[in-house]
C-alpha cells in the first residue's frame, strides 16, 4: 500500500510541477490535482480497487486518527493555503471526495469529465482566493 501512494504522491506531485512551471493558477493547479487524482485512479482500476478494500479492511479500531503524508500536508498547505491545524481536514475532504466520485464514475453515476468539474467546484472556496481565476 505505501509504495502504491508514494506513486500517487510522485504523479500528482510531478503534475502539479509541470503545471505551476507553465504558469497555472491556483484554480488551473486544483484542475490538475482533480484531473490527476481520478484518471489515476480510473486508469489502474485493479490497483485502485485493492488499495480501497485493504484500507477497508485494516481500518483501525481503536479510533486512532487517519495518518497523512507529509506530501499531502504540503498540499494542503501550499495549494489550498490551510494552517496545520486545517491542512489535514482539507486533505481527507479531498481524499473523500475524489474517491467517492471515481466510485460514481465506475458505477456509471457520473461522466468523468462532470467528476472532475464537480470535484474543482467543491474545492475552489478553499483556494486562497476563493474563486476559478
């Protein structure tokens, strides 16, 4: 599972770069991220399925707190500008989110391209200017 999300991490990592580096908004960087995230997780279905049922399965009992990446922090902190207290709200909320539409996608619920705009709609009020320029 660790290596599965450290190449998650790396994708999105080196696709945010590429973007920040052609000059992209904050809101062009959340499109990527958005975009990234999904086809991702829709392109390596098996992978994805797995890693989702394992998660599943080893969920923690005893209400210890979700671990995140320190990749994911700097995320929250360097994307949508959320303090270390915050960072990791913003963080779940996407994880949550974008999981919950590549599973709308799969089940047919969603058009990909829909899951997408959907998933930049919810998050453009947290960028730190609020809004999709």
């Amino acid at each position: 599972r660790q290596a599965i999300d450290a190449d998650y991490e790396a994708l999105i990592a080196d696709a945010l770069r590429r973007a920040a580096a052609a000059g992209a908004p904050q809101a062009g960087l959340l499109g990527v991220l958005a975009r990234t995230y999904i086809e991702h997780s829709l392109g390596d279905g098996a992978v994805y399925d797995t890693v989702t049922a394992a998660l599943a399965a080893a969920a923690p009992a005893d209400d210890r707190p979700l671990a995140l990446s320190d990749s994911q922090l700097a995320l929250a902190r360097d994307l949508f500008a959320q303090s270390a207290e915050r960072g990791p709200v913003a963080i779940v909320m996407f994880l949550g989110a974008a999981d919950a539409l590549v599973d709308a996608v799969r089940d047919g619920l969603v058009e990909r391209e829909d899951a997408i705009a959907h998933l930049v709609d919810l998050f453009l009020p947290l960028l730190p200017d609020g809004d999709a320029t």
